[in-house]
C-alpha cells in the first residue's frame, strides 16, 4: 500500500512552498588614513574589525564565503612613491585562519592575489614653477575582478584582518615604513565577502 505506483494521485501530499533566506553579500572597507583602525606598519596593517556587527544572524557566522577584493592607492609619482612599474605586487590578506586554499612555493604568506600598478592619468608637476618638468602619475588599482575569489570556510572569530602588500621575490612594500612613501601611496582595500 506505500508504494506511490499504487497511490491515488490525489492522496499525494500537496506542494510545500518553503522559505529559503537570501544569500548574503557584505563588504569591509579598510582604509589607511584611518590610522587609528589598524597597528603596525601601513604595509603590514593588522585592521580591526567586528564581524557581529556585520553579520547578525550567529548561524550566518558558520556558513562558507567567496571573498573578492579590490585595492586602491592615491596617485602620486614614481619619485616620491616607491612604486615601480618594475616589479610585481601582491596582496596577502589573514583573516586569522591561515589561507588553506591558497599555496605559494616556499612561501610563508601565500597571496590572495596579484595587485596592478596603474599610470592612467594627466602628469603630475615635479616643479610646478618649471611647467615642463612633470612626472606621470603611478598608483595601485586592484578591482574584484582582477583575481578569482579566495575561499573562506566561516567567519568565526575573525576580529583581526591583516593586509600585507609584497613584492614579488622580496619582501613588504616600504618594509621601512617611511613616512614620505606612506603618505603618497594612502589606500582603501575593500574586501566583499558571497555567502556560498
């Protein structure tokens, strides 16, 4: 008698409509001038942050994300920046749970990805008394879409993000933390984290 070829149709139970919650979608914007939102160097900035603030429901704390990311610096020159356009940068960021998915050979800070180096704009004045002597603009301009999304198992307990720009075969961009390259390359990172 259960078995459905010989059930009536009209006895099956009825279509169940259930609601599912939407996927959530958040960012978290980390911003160099904001001095007091980080410690250490500007290079090697531990951000803090509070994700129970962003994220409500505890249960959404548990779930998987894709995390993007983009990375924008002020325009400045290649005089008084210390970026060049002769090396490769990259962007590890620690959410406090190691980066699993993400392998470098001979490594320690495996990168979430690659960041651009742009010159796009008018030349800046190196002398603005001598008009014909001007240096090109150069700043960092990552968008989310320069990199695949990084996999993130949850978000529990993450209070600290650590954003560490390198260069590629050394170490920390402006490992000195000289004042003058920091002020001529101030960023915002914005991290945008798909539930999954």
């Amino acid at each position: 008698m259960d078995d459905p070829e010989n059930q009536n149709p009209e006895q099956y139970p009825k279509m169940r409509i259930c609601s599912m919650p939407m996927k959530k979608r958040f960012q978290v914007c980390m911003d160099s001038h904001a001095t007091a939102s980080y410690s250490g160097p500007q290079f090697d900035a531990r951000f803090t942050v509070e994700m129970n603030k962003i994220v409500r429901e505890a249960w959404r704390l548990k779930k998987s994300y894709m995390m993007t990311f983009s990375f924008l610096s002020r325009s400045s020159t290649f005089a008084v920046s210390g970026i060049t356009s002769t090396k490769i940068y990259k962007l590890h960021i620690d959410l406090g749970k190691g980066t699993p998915t993400i392998y470098q050979y001979n490594a320690i800070r495996a990168p979430a990805g690659t960041i651009r180096t742009s010159t796009d704009g008018v030349g800046v004045y190196v002398n603005p008394a001598a008009s014909a002597s001007f240096d090109i603009p150069v700043y960092f301009n990552c968008r989310p879409n320069d990199n695949p999304p990084v996999y993130v198992q949850d978000l529990i307990n993450i209070n600290v993000i650590n954003l560490n720009l390198t260069e590629s075969g050394g170490g920390t961009f402006n490992v000195a933390d000289d004042a003058t390259i920091n002020t001529n390359t101030k960023y915002v990172c914005c991290l945008t984290f798909e539930e999954i």
